[in-house]
C-alpha cells in the first residue's frame, strides 16, 4: 500500500546515494534555503504587498510592459520584452491580456508591414499615471527596512547577477 506521501524504500536520513549523510544534509539545505528559496520569498512578500497597495486591477508584469510603452514610447513585441526583461512565452499572454482588457493596441509598421507594433492606448496611459505612485510605494515598503547606501547595494548585486547571465546567453 503505497500513498503518494510515502517515501521510496531506502529514501531518508539513511540513505546516503553515493554521498556522505552530512554532504547531502548540506546540499539539500542549500537547495531549500539558498538563494533560490530567498528569491522566491522575496518575490512572494513583493507580490503580496503589491496587492496590498495597487488599487488598480493591474499585476506587476502588467504594469512593467504598460510602463515600458508610457516611457519609450510605440515598439514592437520583442523590444519590449527586451526593455521589461519578459521572454516570448511571459509577454505574449499579458499583451493579449492587456489588448483585450482595451490598454493597448497593436498596428502595423509603416516601415515594415510585416511587424506589428505596441502602443498604449488613452487608457492604457491613464491606467499607467494613476498606477504609477503606488507601484513606487510598493518598492518601497519592500525596501523600507534598508537604508540608502544598503538599497544601492541591493541593486547593484541584483545587477551584477543578471547582467552575468546576459553575458552568458549572448
């Protein structure tokens, strides 16, 4: 009788697979409480003081992509992904989101018929100034327990990280 909680015969602090009882302690401590897991907390404690504050019926991928067209303007899918730090397979669904709820709208380009471009509409504009303060309180309640000289650190860290794995898929 075998439940899908039960663990595999031979699984446990026991089984060692190959390796020192301690080595693997330490490997899955890593695994549940390293960076990763530190990541996805964070981005669970941002995710839920963002539902705190925004009062507009926007998440924050959303807002970030109504955000990139407000500050640079009409571009095509691709480039925005680039400038939100979305891939393919994020921002498709939230532009089709964002489309179908009348925030934006896709057009042709005049210079080159086969690609399609992206623009706010009037209340995709709006929805970006009336959201814009309180995505700002978001950050910062999420930061509010670091001083100026430990935010900066914070981001040029995160910086450094991402921008290291820019460097690696180019």
């Amino acid at each position: 009788m075998s439940g899908a909680d039960e663990a595999p015969a031979g699984s446990g602090p026991s089984a060692t697979a190959g390796g020192d009882d301690a080595e693997i302690r330490a490997l899955v401590r890593r695994g549940t409480s390293g960076a990763g897991h530190l990541i996805r907390r964070l981005f669970q404690l941002r995710t839920r003081i963002w539902q705190d504050i925004m009062p507009c019926d926007l998440t924050g991928p959303q807002f970030t992509v109504l955000g990139t067209l407000y500050e640079h303007g009409s571009m095509d899918q691709g480039t925005l992904g680039q400038h939100a730090g979305l891939d393919k397979s994020t921002a498709a669904p939230i532009v089709e989101r964002l489309r179908g709820r009348g925030l934006l709208m896709t057009r042709r380009d005049t210079a080159d018929a086969r690609r399609k471009l992206l623009d706010l509409t009037p209340e995709g504009r709006q929805m970006v100034i009336k959201a814009a303060s309180f995505a700002a309180q978001v950050d910062e309640r999420l930061l509010e327990t670091l001083n100026a000289d430990q935010r900066e650190e914070f981001f040029r860290l995160v910086h450094r990280v991402l921008a290291a794995d820019t460097e690696e898929s180019e």
